[in-house]
C-alpha cells in the first residue's frame, strides 16, 4: 500500500474545483427530513439483532466558544455565560439517556469524542458529571484499545484540567493551533502563545495521553511561506502523533464569521499551493507519512496502522479507526452513522432543547442508505482511505459486475489516468502517489448524487 504522495503544482492547478469532502456517502447535502426520529429509532434498534454486536462509538457536540474564530465554519455558541453550559449539558444529559435505551447495553464503546465548539469550555465537575451519565447508559470501557478523545482550545484549558480528563478515561487529545504568526493570529482574532500550547502537550503526555494531534489551517489571512515555515517548524519539535493540515475553506456567504475577514489579505491561490507544497515537503522530511486528505501522522500512530490493516474509516471527524462502530451522535448538529443509515440532530439550540424537555430525540433529518448508494459508499471509501479499490471484490460483495455497473464512470476516470491520477488495472483501481492530494476529484467521478445535480452546492475547493 502506497503511503507516498507527491507534489505537482499543475496538477494540483488544473483538478482544483469545487467537490465533497466525503465524510460520507451519500454526503449530508442529500439528509432529508423524510429520515425523522421515529425512523431513527426503528433504525437503531434493529442494529442490536446483528451478531456479532457491534460496538458504539459516541459523538458528543458541545457548541460554545468564548470568542469567535473568524475563519470557523463549525456549529457554534458564542458566549461567556457559563450557565449556558449547564443549561444544555441538562438536556444532553437527558439526551444520553433517550439515546442509551436504543441500544444492547452488552455493546462496548470503542470510540468516544468531544467536539465543538470548545469542549473545555466546560468544568472538570461538568465532564466529571457527563463521564457519569454516559456510564450509566453506554457501556464504556478501560480496554487499552478505547480511543476516548477530546478537542482542546490551549487558551482555555488548565492543567489540572487536562489531569482530570485522564483521570477520567479520556486518552487522545486534538490541540487547536491554525497558525503561530502573531500577525495571522490577529486577523483570525486566535491570539494563542507558542509556549501555551506546548505546555499543554506536555502536561497531556504526562498526564497519560497516549496520542497528540495537532490541527493547523493553511490559506489564512496573511500567510506566506516563510511565515507558515516557521509555525511548521514549531509545531515538528511538539513531535505530534498526527497532524490534520486543512484548507481554509472562504464561504462568507454562508459563514457569518468569515465576513470578518479582508478579502485582500487573503492568499492568492499560487500562494496556497506554496503552503501545501512546504507543508507536505517539511512533514515528509520529518518522518510523517500522508494518511489522506489533511491527515499526517508518524508510523507507528494508529492511523497508519488501521491503514495496514485495512480498519481506517472516513467519518465527520475526519479520519478514524474503529470503523465496525455504529456512531451516536449526541447534542445540537450531531451526526451519526448506525446500521446503514446517517442521522443529524437538530440545528437550532432551541429547537433541540424543546425537543429533548418533550422526551423526543432530536433527531431532524438523514438518510437511509439504497443499494446504489452502499456499493459506491464502499467504492468511495476504498479510495479515500487507501486510495485502492479491488473491483472484483467489490462486485462479489454486492453481486454486480462492477466494470459493467460503473461503466461511465470508468469512461469518466480515463482522463484522470491519462494525466497520471490513477491506474485502472483489470482487476484493481489505485491511486498514484501524484493523485492522492486529488482524492476527492477521484472520488467524485464515482458520485451519483453530484452527476444529478442541477447546481453543485457550496463545497469547498480540493485544494
């Protein structure tokens, strides 16, 4: 398997339009409200019939920040009313329960995360408290396999903190960083010291974190190579386990935050390809090795294991071990994956709390999966994930006969071969190490849903 990956520039130039991050398939453009709750719930409890049991994995959405992030394109609460927090953690609490009597109580929870938001922007008494209720309802557990996992925000986090969500069980943590440059960090209104964010690695790693990501975003207001060149360098003596490395996505027309920011300070887009080509050159030299997408991380991580062997998964949080998980999705916007169907929970903090003071779950919209969507969900995984896809395998699994059932996409994939995107053997479809940064652009091609569309939605770009 190919963990390689190269950098060419016009390459890059030519493919870079605007697609799905396929974080699923089909992608949440196509959740509708015809999937409701009451669809949720039959849905949910037929999954207790499959043997062997499936293990959960829990997304627990905690929505407030103290200040805004202006290039944040995340479901958000900005506010510093802390009795907010206890507000919504009542109904989460609640919804933990409406949403642990869906499922076998023997089910293990392999995966738990919290994402926001900020999740430290609750005490260690609310996480204390939360950690409860989801023991009273899931079966959680202390096998060394769990990957427990929270996002931080360094400026908000104290150390005694950090040593409670260890002592709680919790065992890998995302630092929020973006950009070092004091400059960026004052036209994205992220203040955040150097010397704040390392003290919190280290702390995480002495209070028992087994594994450090780090999230940066190229394409910020201000960014230039040499300046992004010494966040890099920065960020590589931490000695993170994984690195997400995003593109920053401008989409003010949908992101109200992002007005916030001067379009003229924006880099141009040869600048961005520079801060991609510097990234994925330093992170390579470093002893990093491309995962996909935005994701980098060192050999022995377990990304790059589940790469090995053949577990990696692609979710709303990105890339993922543990894919046998059905996913949960708990609290305002929360998505989740159980049996073969995708679920959201309502948007609007009001609509949800009503909900759940009704005893409801808030379970608004989502899709149950057709057999034309689980054969190309499986192609779009094999290539986002490994970038090879076995074609016989896929056709014996779903009893087709995949050159004949993707035939136009096959048709459809041959200019991407010709420009050394991707070989199209007789039996498999593989990535080359020139294509991966296009995985997307790949993937597309195997998209019914975007070919049908009349206009394509607001996506963000490839690169």
């Amino acid at each position: 398997m190919n963990s390689g990956v190269r950098f060419d520039r016009e390459l890059i130039r030519r493919y870079d339009c605007l697609g799905p991050r396929y974080t699923s398939y089909p992608t949440a453009v196509q959740f509708d409200a015809g999937f409701d709750a009451a669809r949720y719930r039959e849905t949910a409890t037929a999954t207790n019939s499959i043997r062997p049991l499936r293990p959960l994995s829990l997304y627990l959405h905690i929505p407030f920040c103290a200040s805004p992030c202006f290039y944040c394109a995340c479901s958000k609460i900005i506010t510093r009313n802390e009795a907010r927090a206890a507000d919504y953690l009542a109904r989460l609490e609640r919804e933990i329960g409406l949403q642990g009597a869906l499922f076998d109580p023997a089910r293990r929870v392999e995966q738990l995360h919290f994402g926001g938001g900020t999740p430290t922007f609750l005490k260690p008494g609310q996480f204390e408290e939360l950690m409860r209720q989801l023991g009273r309802h899931f079966h959680l557990t202390d096998e060394p396999d769990r990957e427990y996992s929270i996002e931080v925000d360094p400026r908000t986090v104290a150390s005694a903190t950090i040593d409670s969500l260890a002592a709680l069980g919790l065992n890998r943590m995302s630092v929020g960083i973006q950009d070092f440059d004091p400059e960026v960090q004052r036209a994205v209104n992220r203040v955040q010291s150097r010397a704040e964010t390392e003290r919190v690695i280290d702390r995480a790693r002495s209070a028992g974190f087994r594994s450090i990501s780090v999230d940066l975003i190229y394409g910020l207001p201000l960014q230039t190579e040499e300046r992004f060149a010494r966040t890099l360098d920065a960020v590589l003596e931490s000695r993170p386990d994984r690195l997400a490395v995003y593109a920053y996505a401008h989409l003010p027309q949908t992101f109200r935050t992002q007005r916030r920011l001067r379009a003229a300070d924006l880099p141009s887009a040869e600048t961005r390809l520079g801060l991609l080509g510097l990234t994925i050159a330093k992170l390579t030299q470093a002893g990093y090795l491309y995962v996909g997408m935005d994701h980098f991380a060192l050999p022995d991580d377990e990304l790059i294991r589940a790469r090995e062997s053949h577990t990696l998964h692609r979710n709303f949080q990105g890339y993922s071990t543990h894919a046998q998980c059905d996913i949960v999705g708990l609290g305002v916007t929360a998505i989740g994956r159980v049996g073969e169907a995708f679920a959201q929970n309502l948007k609007a903090i009001a609509e949800y709390e009503a909900a759940i003071d009704a005893s409801r779950l808030a379970v608004h919209r989502g899709v149950v999966l057709n057999d034309d969507d689980r054969i190309r969900a499986s192609v779009i995984q094999g290539l986002m994930c490994y970038g090879d896809i076995d074609r016989r395998a896929i056709g014996r699994q779903f009893g087709v006969e995949f050159d004949e059932y993707f035939a136009n996409e096959l048709d459809l994939l041959r200019p991407l071969e010709d420009d050394g995107l991707v070989e199209a053997g007789p039996g498999r479809i593989r990535v080359t190490p020139s294509g991966r940064l296009l995985l997307r652009n790949v993937a597309m091609v195997f998209d019914a849903y975007l070919k049908r569309a009349a206009a394509r939605p607001a996506y963000s770009r490839a690169i």
